[in-house]
C-alpha cells in the first residue's frame, strides 16, 4: 500500500514475483532491490539458418551486430603487440543508447558524453587545447548501423541499381539531404580500406519516393567535426522482434573493423598527399 502519491512504495510498483525472479538473478534479497527498468526482448539465443547455415536469426541485430563487430574488431587490433608500437592514432570504438528514439539522452549520441571522454583523454595526452580541433579534423568515424538488406518478397521497395544482396558485404550509405553523413572523401577513403582488408562493399541510396531513416553518423561528424562516413551490413526484418543476417556479412563487417584499425592511417596520409 501506498501512504501518499510520492510515496509509493516499490511493492506497488513492481509485482512480487518479479522482484522475486530479480533478486534470484542477483544473488540478494527482495527487499534490497530499490527500483529498476523492465525491457521486454526475445529470450531465444541467436541461431543459425538456411540450408547451408549461411543466415543468423537472432534478436537485436540491429546494432549488436555492428557494436560486435566494432569491439571484437579493435580487441584483435590491439592484441597485436607490433602493431600497437607502430600506432599513432588513438582507436576507439563507441556504443550509444536511444538512437532509435531521437538520441537525445545523456547516454545518447546527442549528449556531451562523447565530446567529454574525448577532451579527457587528450587532456591526459596533454593535447593543447588549440591543438585538439586539429586531431578532430584528422580523425575519422566509421557509422556502422545494419542497412535494409534486399527481400525477394519487397524487391520493389529498392532502387533497381542499389539493393543491397546478403553476401555481398559492407553498405555504403548514401543520402543528399544529410540523413547518412557519407561524403565522396570518406567514401573514397572507405573503399580502400575495404581494399586493403579484401572486404567486398556495395552502395545503397534509398528510393527518391520513400522516407529515409537515420544514424548517430550526422549527429557526431556535426557535433564533434570528425569526417564520418556511415556503413553497416545488410540484414531483413530491422526492428522485428527477431531479424535475419547473413553469416558472410558478419565476418565481413568484423574484417572491415578489425582492417580499419590498421590500415587508416597509411591510407589517409598517402591520399593527402595526391
């Protein structure tokens, strides 16, 4: 029961049982649980399909396919000792939450997180800070969201020349009116790191007729002046409540990841200098 409306106590706001199920979870007592967050999800773990097992069913593609392939993919970086003595750059790879609602929250893409860590840690570096938007300019943000991959079902819902085929490997989004925040620069430069890590890519610019959804890319290239271009591998059903990749994609995408951590900043610099 409750003694006033501000006063309500976490009994009548959550069901016993469920606070029974979390404090089994967390190894304490109900009554050591002060409040908390319900988030419905598929409980069924990721699977594979198809005839050859060459599709991945699974909850949450997008974008935990893209935040696993940005993580796993520094993670092989970095455990390459030689590499790390020869880097110059400061590699990371960023999660959001709420892009899917505005990201406007203090943990969304929108907030001042992202330009704090980075003032941080080029603070720690001891980066002057007239210095700092020169490192800004001179880095580079690899958008990596999932792209509606063609359905033979819906082909009409594709531009005839830019339909996205599973296998295939990394989308290149393109869009005039700045929903994707791809420029001819960052693609150019996209592609040969593609190149360099033997990672197919294919183009993707929504139909003239139909809306365009948008990224975190816009956002932060605007925000923080970084060049950014956005990506992201091809998949069905996008915001289902179970969607469908393909296998080959996946390891392209984690290749991509991994290959744009060694070879960018080879890449970039020579570019300059054409």
């Amino acid at each position: 029961s409750s003694s006033g409306r501000g006063e309500e106590s976490k009994e009548a706001r959550h069901h016993a049982a469920l606070l029974e199920l979390l404090s089994k979870e967390l190894g304490c007592a109900p009554s050591d649980i002060v409040d908390a967050d319900l988030c419905l999800m598929d409980a069924m773990p990721a699977s594979l399909c198809g005839m050859y097992e060459e599709f991945i069913s699974s909850p949450r593609v997008d974008n935990l396919l893209s935040t696993w392939a940005a993580v796993k993919g520094l993670c092989e970086f970095a455990s390459n000792a030689d590499r790390i003595k020869e880097a110059t750059d400061i590699c990371l790879a960023v999660s959001f939450d709420h892009e899917e609602v505005g990201s406007q929250s203090f943990t969304g893409a929108e907030g001042e997180t992202l330009p704090a860590w980075l003032e941080r840690i080029l603070g720690a570096l001891n980066v002057p800070p007239l210095v700092r938007p020169e490192v800004y300019s001179r880095s580079f943000l690899l958008s990596a969201d999932c792209a509606h991959g063609l359905h033979p079902n819906y082909a009409s819902k594709h531009q005839s020349e830019h339909r996205p085929d599973f296998h295939r490997g990394v989308v290149i989004k393109n869009n005039a009116n700045q929903r994707y925040a791809t420029t001819a620069l960052t693609a150019a430069l996209f592609r040969e790191v593609c190149k360099r890590a033997s990672v197919p890519c294919q183009d993707f610019v929504v139909r003239n007729d139909s809306p365009c959804g948008t990224t975190i890319g816009p956002i932060i290239s605007s925000k923080v002046g970084v060049r950014t271009i956005d990506i992201g591998a091809p998949q069905w059903s996008m915001h289902s409540i179970r969607e469908t990749c393909a296998t080959s994609d996946a390891a392209h995408l984690l290749n991509l990841c991994q290959g744009f951590f060694e070879a960018f900043r080879e890449i970039d610099t020579s570019t300059a200098k054409l």
